[in-house]
C-alpha cells in the first residue's frame, strides 16, 4: 500500500483558462497525473470557490474579497471551478473545495489522506506563493513529508515561484524535484 498522495491544487478551468502561467501548468500535469494513477498512487485534486453569497468571505481580507468580485470565476457552484477537464477527476478519486489558500484550511483533506494512511504527499498546482507555499506550510506543521514538483507549480510571479522553489520549500524540507525526476522513481 502506498504511503504518498499527489496533491493536484486549483488547475480548475477559470483559473487555467485565465491566467496564462497556470495553462503552462497543464501539459506537466498530463504527464504527472497518469503516472501517479499508474503507480497505485491516490491522487487529490483541491479545487478553490466561494459561496456566491459571499457569506465565506470576510470583511477584512482583501485577497478573498477580490477574487469574490472576479465575477463568477472563483464562485463555487461555476464550471469555472470544476477541474480542469483535461486533467478530470476519474470516479472515485477525492476532490477536495477549499475557501482559502491552504487546501488543509477548513476542509477535509487531513482526514482523507489520515484514513488511506498517507504521511507523504507531493504537491503540484497554482499559484505557487498562494496553494502550494500555504499548503505545505500546513503539511509540515502536520508532519507530512514533502515533496514540489518544481514544473508542475507556477506562480504569476515567476521570481516568487523562483524563490520558493529553490530556497524557501527545500529550508522547509521538501524535496524539490521536476516532475521528470518523480516520475522517474515511480
């Protein structure tokens, strides 16, 4: 039985479709995904939305307001934020809604990979400085093993994606590696 889950974070379709470092993403992701499938390993995918009620959204953060007013793109009942189909959920795999940068923030993620006796995960997604930096903070303090695939993350920003991926994940230790490298040792 394994013992590693793939973390597959907000490639949903508004985001991919919007924001052209997150569609660089998504070949890298053609490639993970069935291989980790292959490998008997689970694979997650975190999807981000809010309630259009905007009853999720406090009145004091101004990243979660923003993306409340982007329209219909981060509003959870939107085919916007149904994942990506070219990377689809198959039957039976977790798909997990988060209302905040973590995808352990509010949800049910830590019971999911609890129960399948998962203590390693490897995470991919977008942005890099938003998902993947605030989920692994979360992971560690969780006593996750880590690893980022470095071309599987992308950040609007590519000096923060930058930073992140060569200094700050691997200080928090994580294994940085491409996905090449993961796949290679599947």
């Amino acid at each position: 039985m394994t013992t590693t889950a793939l973390i597959v974070g907000d490639l949903q379709t508004g985001i991919v479709d919007n924001y052209p470092f997150a569609a660089d993403v998504l070949p890298v992701m053609e490639r993970v995904v069935p291989a980790a499938r292959a490998s008997g390993i689970p694979v997650i995918f975190i999807r981000f939305g809010l309630r259009a009620s905007g009853l999720d959204v406090g009145a004091g953060n101004q990243v979660i307001s923003g993306l409340h007013g982007a329209g219909t793109l981060f509003h959870e009942e939107s085919p916007e934020t149904l994942v990506h189909p070219r990377i689809a959920p198959l039957p039976g795999e977790a798909v997990v809604l988060k209302r905040r940068a973590s995808a352990f923030a509010g949800t049910d993620l830590d019971l999911l990979l609890r129960a399948q006796r998962i203590d390693s995960i490897v995470l991919t997604g977008v942005a890099t400085g938003a998902m993947v930096a605030a989920t692994l903070y979360d992971a560690a303090d969780r006593d996750y093993r880590l690893t980022v695939l470095s071309d599987a993350c992308a950040d609007g920003e590519p000096d923060v994606h930058d930073f992140l991926i060569n200094r700050v994940f691997p200080a928090r230790g994580a294994d940085v590696l491409t996905s090449h490298e993961w796949t290679a040792r599947l």
